[in-house]
C-alpha cells in the first residue's frame, strides 16, 4: 500500500475527530490533591483557572479585578467530588456556566466560546541512535523520560488552557517509516487538508552532538544542552501559539445588532440544536427569534466583542457554517450542518 495513503488510514483511525474542536470542559477543572490542603481552597484555583480557561489569557489583571470585586468564587460552583485517575486524586469542579457568564458580561470581561481552534503538534526526532520517529500521545517511551514528560505537560496544558493539542500519529512503528524528507513533506500536506481547521506546529529535534541538542521550529534553529532544556523552550512557544489563538478580538465600533438567518433547519429539534450551538458563541448575546417562515428563521443578538469575534469562533465550530456575511445590514447567514 503507498505510504501516503496508510498514513491517511491512520490518522481517520486514531485521530481527534472534527468534533474535537468543542472543549465541552470548560466549565469543568480538576485540580490535583497536592496543590491544595483543605476544599475551598481547591475551589479557589478551580476557578482560577477556569477563568485562565473563560479569556484565553493568564494576565494576572483578570484575577486581580475579579479579585477586586470581594466575591465568594465557590458560590459559582455547580458540584464537586474527590475523583481517582491513573492513579491520583483530583478534586472535580463543576461550574455554573449561566451564573459565570453572567459574571464576566457583567465586569466587561472578554471571554471566548466552548467552539475553539486546535492545535496539532508535529514533532519529529532524531537521537542519532534509533530510528527517526514521531512523538505520540499514545506510546510509553521508555528510555526517554523527558519525552514522556513533554506529552504530559501537553495534556496538563491543554486542561488549563481549554483547548485541545493534538499528538495525530498514533502508530509510532508506522512513523518510524517517514523518515524521507520528499514523504515527509506529502505526508505534511495531507495533514494539512484533514487538519485544515487546526494549527500546526512543527518541532524537529535532532541531537546534533554527544552533549547537545538542536530544535528546528520556524525556521530556526535553537541549540540545548539537555533534551528537557528543548522541551521546556517547546513548551514555552507553544504557549504563545495558545495566547495567539485565543486572543479576543474586541472593536466597539463593530459592537451592537447583529441579525442571524439560519438555513437548513429542517425540524424542531434542529430549531433548538441551533439555539444552542448559537449560545456556545460568547461572542453573541442576547439572542431571540424574530422571524420565521417554512425554509429560514431570522434571529436578532447583540455583538459583545467583534464582527471578526463571531467569524473566529464560527471558523472552529463543528454544527454552524458561515455561508455569507452582510456588512452593511450587519447579517450572517449560517448553515446548520
């Protein structure tokens, strides 16, 4: 079979789906048990974080006017429970979603929706002893902790950012074979056009001396004295592609009506799927019906942050897609999928 198209087969079979784009936690935080002594504490840095997760930034401002306001952060809590995973104990939180949007509206607080991009992470290494592989979310590499790590610090930075980072080659024996550059290169694209909704970083970490290491990312070259010193520098870009993509776009001059025709409803369930998927838009508020008729019904919102907002989170949603935006009637048209 040509490689290229085993590689397809692989990632259509172990991959995130397009449905991964939604990060239906976002209202849900664990926190470790070493990280707090007694409940409301935990409570505290559950919300902490859900709020890091809510802007799409760790701008200590947010916290510190939150802060400000003398509110008791565990009233906002839904429920919570002492969970065991792999191993180790968490503290589940569960927060109000009504009651905390509420919140950040109210403090003219940006905050962005459960629709977000993805971030897909192409990391090819060679240790100049075994064959040239790439790293997997689903392998345990024995002889290489820091790599082990690296994924880990992956999915703990997913968790407290709110979005998904995706590791897409799942079969490490497969990619062992995609050491030639022309492959490599094909194989890229074709990631490319089933990633199409995602960003793609690409790493490429080569030991290039008995004592050091290079990272290629970018087009730049970066040496290291110890893989985790490349790992934590990885991890430190990766951070800024986070805080690039979740960055809320705020115009006041765009700010106010805004009509919605949807299309393509074909029944009643369909009609209240497409409240919903409209409500995962924090960028739209104050959504209601205006108009119906047999084939479009016609809503009326208000534009919280930006007309380019709304786009953004459209970009990434799994059930909406954007067939036309009227600027000077300030419309969108949107198809229900």
């Amino acid at each position: 079979m040509n490689v290229l198209k085993l590689a397809l087969i692989i990632l259509l079979t172990f991959s995130i789906d397009t449905s991964g784009r939604i990060f239906d936690d976002l209202f849900t935080v664990k926190i470790p048990q070493n990280e707090y002594s007694i409940t409301n504490d935990g409570l505290i840095l559950a919300f902490n974080q859900m709020s890091a997760r809510l802007t799409g930034t760790k701008d200590t401002s947010v916290l510190k006017s939150l802060n400000a306001l003398g509110i008791n952060k565990s009233s906002f809590v839904e429920s919570y429970k002492v969970i065991q995973e792999e191993g180790l104990s968490f503290l589940e939180v569960i927060f109000n979603k009504g009651l905390t949007i509420k919140l950040f509206r109210e403090q003219n607080i940006p905050i962005f929706g459960i629709n977000r991009p993805e971030i897909t992470i192409l990391a090819k290494v060679d240790d100049g002893k075994n064959n040239i592989f790439y790293i997997s979310g689903g392998v345990n590499y024995d002889e290489q902790a820091e790599i082990n790590s690296f994924v880990n610090s992956l999915k703990m930075l997913s968790q407290q950012r709110g979005l998904h980072i995706d590791l897409p080659l799942s079969d490490i024996k497969f990619s062992e074979q995609l050491n030639n550059e022309t492959l490599f290169s094909s194989f890229q694209d074709s990631i490319k056009d089933l990633y199409s909704y995602s960003f793609i970083r690409e790493l490429e970490i080569f030991r290039d001396s008995v004592s050091t290491w290079t990272l290629k990312a970018s087009s730049n070259h970066y040496r290291f004295n110890t893989l985790k010193q490349l790992f934590d520098f990885a991890l430190s870009a990766i951070e800024k592609d986070i805080d690039s993509l979740l960055f809320i776009d705020r115009s006041p001059e765009s700010q106010g009506q805004i009509i919605i025709n949807a299309v393509n409803l074909q029944s009643f369930e369909d009609f209240k799927n497409f409240e919903a998927a409209i409500e995962e838009i924090f960028a739209i508020s104050n959504l209601r019906l205006s108009k119906a008729s047999k084939d479009k019904f016609i809503f009326k919102g208000n534009i919280e942050y930006s007309i380019n907002q709304i786009k953004k989170e459209l970009s990434s949603h799994s059930y909406l897609q954007l067939l036309n935006f009227d600027e000077n009637q300030r419309s969108l048209t949107l198809k229900f999928k």
